[in-house]
C-alpha cells in the first residue's frame, strides 16, 4: 500500500475547500483538508502558504483529479442556463467569477502597519478573479 499523500487542489476560502472535500468523500475517495488553520487565521499571507490544500493518497490521484474535473465541467454546463438571469458578470470575459471589493487591501496595510489600526477606505469595486479587470 502507498502511504503518500498528493495536493489534488488548493482554495483561497474554508467554505470552498469543504464543499470540495464533501464532494470527493461521498463518491468514496479519501481525504482531507491541509493548512485550513493557517489561512483562518492569517488570511492576508494566504497565498503565500498555497492557501487550502485538498489532500488524497496516492492511488487516488486520478480518481480525485477526474472528480473534479467532470463535477466543474458539469456545473459550468449548469450555469450557461442560469446565467441569462444573473447580470453580474465581468464585462470584459464574461465570466461570472467575481470579488467584491469593498475596501483598498493597500490602504488596509499601510494603515496596519503605521498606526497600527485597520482603517479601511471605502472602495466598492468589483474584480474578475479570471481576467483581473476592476470595474465599478
């Protein structure tokens, strides 16, 4: 039996992680959540970690890597349906990928490490996480 452990996916949020997780376990596959606790607790240096890292053995690589892939493949063909009702996606891709920015991450540090304090200036931008384009 091969005890090695291989990171199938990583996450930037908990909630995420889980659901992938949960979706790997109900089809049998082994595995379990890494660094969760380091990206709860230092948020702003999670990428630098690699964020969440799904984990399985070695032997279910393939298994785990193909589950995921057909479970996005089938509920992207699920949300071309739904999208026609949604109208926030980005202008520029058209992906429906996106972060709601409501502060400056640069005004949030700089303050943090002058004063101290998270003063926060209100920006309220929204961001493809795909394509990178910021648009109000």
């Amino acid at each position: 039996m091969n005890d090695r452990v291989v990171t199938v996916a990583s996450f930037d949020e908990p909630y995420k992680a889980h659901i992938a997780r949960i979706k790997l376990e109900s089809a049998g596959i082994r595995c379990f959540l890494s660094g969760e606790n380091f990206v709860s607790t230092y948020w702003l240096l999670s990428r630098a970690d690699g964020g969440i890292k799904l984990k399985v053995w070695q032997q279910d690589v393939k298994a785990a890597e193909e589950f995921l892939r057909q479970k996005k493949s089938s509920s992207e063909a699920g949300k071309s349906d739904e999208a026609e009702g949604y109208d926030l996606v980005c202008p520029k891709c058209g992906s429906e990928n996106i972060d709601y920015e409501r502060f400056s991450r640069k005004a949030l540090m700089l303050s943090i490490l002058l004063f101290r304090l998270p003063l926060t200036w209100l920006k309220e931008k929204y961001k493809c996480e795909d394509c990178g384009n910021v648009w109000e």
